[in-house]
C-alpha cells in the first residue's frame, strides 16, 4: 500500500471543502446539502474531499431499508480527489471515513451513493471498498442543454431560483421560472446517455438483512452494457 499508510483523514470546513470539489470533481459543482466534510491529507496537503448529507430525494431513499429512522442515513454526495494519491489511497480514505462516521455518530446505520456511469464512472472504488451494488438503471437524472452545460435533474428543481438557473435561462431566452424535467426536455434539453449506479454501505450489518431491493452482482454492470471507467464507456 506504500505512501497510502500515510494519509490522514479528518473532519474540515465547508469552506475548505467547497473549493477543492469545485476544482477537482468532474461537475465542477458542490451539493448544497452536504454537511460533513473529510478532507484526505498526505504530508499535510489536502489532496481529496468526502462529502456526505441527506439524500435530495430522502423520502424515496429512505424506503430501501426497511425501519430506517429519518436521520439514520447519510448520502455520500461527492468525492473528489487529485491525482497525487498513491494505488488504493482512495478507498483507504472512504474505509476511514465510513469508521469515524460510526464511532462519532452511531445513530447512522448505512451510507448511500450513485456513481455516475453517464459521466464519470461505474463505482469502481466503491465495489473496492465494500460496498453492494443495489441498482443499475439508465440515466434519467442527468440532463445536458444546448449551450453544452449539464445539470441534474433535482438539483433543477430544487434549485430552481439559484443564480446559476438564471444564468441557465438566460442563456436559453427563456424566463426565470420553476420547470420540471419534462419541461426543460420540451425546451432543448436531453438526458445524457449512459447509467447511474446505486450502492450502499452498511455501517450496522443488522440493517443488510432489511434491505428491500436485490443486491446485484458486479458482474451485472457489464452485462447491462453500463461500464465506463474515467469518463470513457466499456472499458472494464
């Protein structure tokens, strides 16, 4: 594992955190609602960002482990790391991070994420580091505009009086309002092919068993065609 032994992992700032996944992380955005921020460290530089919050979509989320209380799970919302981190330092990181989580809020019994298969990747850290893989569904989340900007679909919604929608519509000709999906789609929009991934990581081992979906096997992502590793589709 050489230098990884290495890397400190620890809580820090929004305003720490924010920059460095703005820079680092293919979107080029934060998540507004992430909360807890820990921060990678080798040789006291900061060279990766874990950001966990609620799901966006809590109410749905929430119905996959049966008897989950309302703040008992946590969304690992974005990961960013740069490209000084040694082989496995990035799922070392996540091991760390799901371990202080658990001691210092036990009332969290699992931790959600989706790996972007439209974009980025098929979770290739995630399977290294332990957690299962509970869905495989065709991208209807990520929605790519005229100008050549891409937005997630809730974050349109949810964010729809933010600047960087005004800027959108501004952009578009088209007034400032809320829109759904359907509407950005009638006004130019489409969804950028490719898959979203959904996996889970079970810091109570009791809560696996009340899982309410199939845990699939790894495999099934190359079999559904929904490979991509750096951006780059079927490359596993």
């Amino acid at each position: 594992m050489g230098r990884a032994k290495e890397i400190v992992v620890k809580v820090i700032p929004s305003s720490v955190a924010n920059p460095f996944v703005k820079k680092h992380h293919y979107s080029g955005k934060v998540v507004a609602n992430s909360s807890v921020h820990f921060g990678a460290f080798l040789g006291g530089v900061l060279h990766g960002v874990m950001s966990f919050g609620s799901s966006m979509d809590k109410r749905k989320v929430i119905t996959l482990v049966n008897g989950t209380g309302w703040n008992e799970f946590l969304e690992l919302n974005r990961m960013a790391f740069d490209d000084t981190l040694p082989k496995n330092a990035e799922s070392r990181c996540i091991s760390i991070a799901m371990k202080l989580i658990k001691k210092n809020a036990p009332h969290i019994k699992w931790v959600i994420s989706f790996a972007d298969g439209a974009q980025c990747g098929d979770g290739t850290i995630y399977r290294a580091s332990g957690f299962v893989l509970t869905g495989i569904k065709p991208n209807k989340t990520i929605l790519e505009f005229p100008n050549g900007k891409r937005f997630a679909g809730l974050s349109l919604e949810a964010d729809f009086d933010s600047p960087t929608i005004a800027q959108l519509c501004r952009d578009m000709g088209v007034e400032h309002k809320y829109r759904t999906r359907s509407d950005w789609l009638k006004l130019g929009a489409k969804y950028v092919e490719g898959y979203m991934l959904r996996y889970i990581y079970f810091l109570d081992k009791d809560y696996e068993k009340k899982l309410t979906v199939p845990i699939l096997p790894f495999d099934e992502i190359k079999k559904q065609g929904a490979s991509m590793y750096r951006g780059k589709r079927g490359e596993h």
